[in-house]
C-alpha cells in the first residue's frame, strides 16, 4: 500500500536540511548544505520504492512501535540543536517533531528510512549523521 502522506524532514543549527516526502508519484529527496537560509529546492533526487519496500516499511513502523510515539520529543536544555519532522500516514499515522530529543527506536526508525530509499542493499544510506 502507497502511503497517504509521507513527509520526513530532519535539520540542525550546525548543519544543512534533509528532506524526503512523497507527492503521490515518487519520494523526493532533497538536501541544503546551508543552515538558515529558505528551502529554495531546484534539483532532487526522484525514488520509486516497490509495493514491497513500502509495505516493509509499513510493518517496520508497527514493528519499532511508531505507531504509538508522542507527538513531540524535545529536551529545551539544548538551544541551538536540531529538529525533526515526521508525518507518514498509511493505514494509520506517524506524526511527531522532535526538538534535540528523539523517541524509542528512533535509530531502527532511520534504518527503515534507508532501506526504503535503496534501489540495492549495498547502496549507501541517505539519511546520515542525524545522532
């Protein structure tokens, strides 16, 4: 099953933007190199995962127990950390912003990520450096 809604954004104080969303056709990756400048995006990366790698994904959400996560993670100790969007919705719905704090299983979570944006197993992941 083909998601509903897929958006995914992850960004830092010290860092660029990444940002992977679905717009019902194909999952756009996009990067900024630059902090704190507008998302002006002209150039993307187009991925069209299998109806097998979206339902892996799919299970992989129930498995981590996403499904269940908060609708927000924050630490306010650190003020100049990184922030991360999360909506994807299938059957059911994934929606949380992390502020410096993460939920549980938040790295099987970007494993997930990687695995869905790979034409091949041995292709390197997209989503880095996030922890």
């Amino acid at each position: 099953m083909l998601p509903r809604k897929f958006y995914f954004e992850a960004g830092a104080f010290t860092s660029g933007t990444t940002i992977l969303e679905w717009n019902g056709e194909n999952l756009c990756f996009f990067e900024q190199e630059t902090p704190c400048i507008p998302n002006f995006v002209d150039d993307y990366m187009s991925i069209i995962p299998s109806d097998e790698m979206w339902q892996n994904f799919e299970n992989g959400l129930e498995a981590i127990g996403a499904f269940a996560w908060d609708d927000e993670y924050s630490d306010d100790s650190i003020l100049d950390g990184m922030c991360i969007e999360i909506w994807i919705t299938f059957r059911r719905r994934v929606k949380c912003t992390c502020y410096n704090a993460v939920p549980p299983n938040f790295n099987l979570f970007l494993d997930l990520l990687n695995a869905l944006t790979k034409a091949n197993p041995s292709d390197e992941d997209l989503i880095t450096g996030l922890l």
